[in-house]
C-alpha cells in the first residue's frame, strides 16, 4: 500500500498582504455578507412568509369540525342552500361570547375573492401571535359577529398568507360571510376608506363616530395601505344583512361566482 | 480573510468540507428565517397593517 504524505498546497500558504489590502478584503467579505442576508430577508419576507402562514391557516381550518367542507360547497353537490324563512333579521342574531386570545373561532367567506376563499379569524391583532400565523385577526373588545356594534378585523395585505390582498377589488353590496360554530352572518359591503394608522375611531361601535350609541351590525376590515408599505391603513366598512342557524345550509352567496 | 478562514477550519478533503460547508449555510439560513427576520419585521414595524389602538404592541 502506498504511503499517503501529506503536502501542504501551495495555495494555503499564507501570502503577504499589507494591512491595507486585508482591510479591504475584509471589508469587501463583509459586504458580500450583508449583501446576501438582505436578499434572503426579502425572499423571506415576500415568499416564505406566504408559504409558513397559508399552511398554518388551512391547518387551523381543517381543525374546526364545524367548517363547511369546502370541496363539497364549490362541488355543488349535496349542498342546502339556507331557504329565505330560516334567513332572520339582524336585531335577532346570536352573540358569542369573547374568547380567550388565540382562540379561532369564525371563519370567513369572501365570494369576491373567489369561491375557495376561506380564512380562519381568531382573537387579538399582535403580530407575532395572531396577524403572522393565524391570520385574521379580531380587535379585542369591538363587536363579535351579529353584535349591535361593530365586528372590527384585521389582517395582511400582503405576506404572511395575505387574507386581505384583494381588499381594494371589494364593490358595495359584495357579500361577506362569517361562520361560526353556531351560525353564518352574512354582511355587505357599504363603503370603504383610507386613514392614518393612528385613525382608532374606523372600529368604533359606529365607524368613524366614537362614542356613539351603536346603532347598527356593523363588519370593519383594516389592512395595511399602499401595498408593501404601513404608511396608512385602507378600511372596509359594511352591515349585517342577515343571520341564520349554522344547521339551516350554506348561505348562496357563498355559492355564487362574484366575478 | 473570512472565507479562507472558513474553509481552513472546516475538517476533512475538500468534498467533506463542501459538504459541511453547505450543511452550516443551510443552519445558518434556518435561524434567520425562523428567528431573525420575524423578530426584525415586528420590532420595527415593517408591514403592519392594524390600526395602533394602544392595547396591541
């Protein structure tokens, strides 16, 4: 067997270099450094964050038993639509009670935004909690659906899944259904605006007069505004059309193709 | 210099150094998008889309 030896190659002996050249070796290393850490910041933020979130939220909604199984609503088949005599007034509809923060307890149907749009909505609006992972989420301490006030949501424009990406295609008169485990509420759109991040008084019991009595089932959207930026917020207003028992069908605007 | 410094420490022939090499980039990039850049996005408020009502951070 032939003895391996050992040579040091040429190459790995150090070369003399002046102080000032390895100084800007080095300078020139750490710029290729920050340069790719920075790249990998923006394919985090604009792909990886909407792979990680929407796996989360399809996960959070396949875990409610109670959800309408999607496949069979855009199938069509073996579906009750909710008939107009179990459609009840709003001064009717059932209220739930808060729940614990991070709890998911409603869904969301946006026909607008196409049939197979559904997003869980859970409590609190923290970033890290709620907003990155779970997806929408619901102001602590404004309305719950179907509550005479106003049920206020939030949610990203974009990244992390982006539930709220399509807000601005949103007409008057567009559907937006909310299921709980007990009921669907359906609301329309009435109006929408663009305000200042600070502008707190779009979730008031009534949008946009804070300290008003609540006078109606008022539904508020906010999300970020322009795209890609926090610089303002745009805010999606609506009211309660109609509720019905979560056992009465599917609502069929959630069955229609809005577009 | 950092790079030849990397490859000097990294043991083994050259394709058990490639092979480490790609392993500690690969860590490296797991630790970043799981910790790094999501702590960076929320501490300085880089897409953020509620309306700041006080309560929430």
């Amino acid at each position: 067997m032939p003895t391996l030896e050992r040579t040091l190659p040429s190459h790995a002996a150090p070369r003399r270099q002046s102080g000032w050249a390895a100084a800007v070796g080095l300078l020139g290393e750490l710029l290729i450094i920050a340069g790719v850490v920075l790249g990998l910041y923006v394919v985090w933020q604009l792909f990886y964050t909407d792979i990680a979130a929407n796996n989360t939220q399809q996960e959070v909604v396949d875990s409610l038993d109670w959800v309408a199984p999607l496949e069979a609503v855009t199938a069509g088949d073996a579906i009750t639509v909710i008939p107009d005599n179990l459609k009840f007034d709003p001064d009717t509809a059932p209220v739930m009670e808060e729940p614990a923060f991070m709890t998911t307890f409603a869904t969301m149907y946006v026909p607008r935004w196409g049939s197979d749009y559904v997003k869980p909505i859970s409590e609190g609006v923290t970033r890290k909690d709620v907003l990155d992972t779970l997806g929408i989420g619901h102001y602590p301490g404004t309305g719950m659906p179907g509550e005479l006030g106003n049920f206020a949501i939030s949610a990203h424009r974009t990244t992390y899944g982006k539930p709220f990406n399509r807000i601005a295609e949103l007409k008057a008169g567009d559907p937006l259904v909310i299921e709980t485990e007990d009921a669907w509420y359906v609301y329309r759109v009435t109006e929408w605006e663009i305000v200042e991040p600070t502008q707190v008084e779009v979730i008031a019991p009534v949008p946009d007069q804070p300290g008003a009595e609540p006078d109606d089932h008022y539904i508020t959207l906010t999300t970020c505004h322009p795209m890609y930026s926090a610089a303002e917020r745009w805010v999606t207003h609506g009211t309660l059309e109609y509720w019905a028992p979560h056992d009465a069908g599917v609502p069929a605007e959630i069955l229609e193709d809005a577009s | 210099m950092i790079f030849p410094a990397v490859w000097r420490v990294l043991p083994g022939p050259a394709w058990v150094k490639a092979l480490l090499l790609v392993l500690v980039i690969l860590a490296i990039v797991w630790v970043l998008f799981e910790f790094v850049f999501p702590w960076v996005s929320v501490e300085f408020g880089i897409q953020d889309q509620s309306i700041e009502t006080g309560t929430a951070p």
